[in-house]
C-alpha cells in the first residue's frame, strides 16, 4: 500500500473570507455553493480543503485549540517559474489583503523566497530557485530519489537547500 498526499485542508473562523482569498487572491479552483460546512478547491492536481471549525467540531463532538495571531506551526508553500515572480507575486499578493510577513529574497543556496499570511494568520511561502528552476526540476535533479506525491514538500525543498549548501572538500 502506497501512501499519497492528495489533499491538504484548514479549519478556518471565517469561511467566506477564506474561500475568497484562496480564490480570488491566490487562484484556487472553486466549486462551492455557500452554504456547505466544507470546501474543496483545486491547483495543480493538489485538493485544498477548508472546513469551518464550529462545523467541524460539531460533527466529531470535540472541542479544539487553534493557533492565534500568525500561525507558525506550518506552510503553504507555492512555486513559480522565476525570481520575478516571486517578488510580483508578493507585492501583488499583499495588495489584495495577504499580510506580508516576508520580503522576497534570495538566500545563499539560490532560493528566492518571500512570506505572506491569509486573513487568518496561515503562513504562505512563494518560491523558486534563482536559476529559474522549479522546485519540480529540482525533485528530477535528484533523480527519482523522492516522490513529490508521497513526500513532505517542506522536508524535502529543506533536503534540497541543505545539499546545494555543501560544498565539496
């Protein structure tokens, strides 16, 4: 049996505010009614779910605690084809309401990467490699080693920084 990351979802406070960022600002397929508890949204292959928090806990019968203020505790994390974009997508990000955590920069092993969070403190990174490559090329870089689908992303772009940080003795 072989595990695979097809979805990931959020409990938010406020529904209809996230379903427009993710829609609206960061361009998330939509398909949702309004009125149903949870939504899926699409990109790239890849489910996005928001469930609202009172609806969930009402469904499994549990309280939860949720992170307040800007949550640290993970990341979105999004790829674009060059550093420009990068520093495009921040600024025009920021624009439509996402709070800039961030600036865009280049770190010393070629990342361009910037932070910003959604209306209620997730954080999103917007990256790609100086060279323009996408975080796909550089998963074929390591020739098969990993599968993007059954792998931590964050583990493995962190995997990857690490390596293009060595340099040979």
């Amino acid at each position: 049996m072989a595990i695979k990351l097809k979805a990931v979802g959020l409990f938010v406070k406020d529904m209809a505010t996230m379903v427009a960022f993710y829609h609206d600002v960061v361009g998330f397929a939509l398909e949702w009614d309004g009125v149903d508890p949870s939504v899926i949204m699409e990109h790239d292959g890849l489910r996005f779910l928001l469930f609202g928090r009172n609806d969930f806990e009402e469904l499994t019968k549990q309280k939860y605690t949720y992170p307040n203020g800007i949550n640290g505790t993970f990341e979105l994390a999004l790829d674009v084809d060059t550093p420009e974009e990068v520093d495009k997508e921040y600024h025009r990000m920021v624009s439509k309401g996402a709070t800039p955590i961030i600036e865009p920069k280049t770190y010393p092993w070629g990342l361009r990467s910037c932070y910003v969070a959604d209306p209620e403190g997730n954080l999103i990174e917007i990256a790609t490699w100086e060279s323009g490559n996408s975080l796909d090329s550089q998963f074929q870089r390591l020739g098969g080693i990993f599968s993007r689908d059954a792998t931590n992303i964050i583990t493995i772009e962190m995997i990857i920084m690490q390596m293009q940080a060595i340099k040979p003795i």
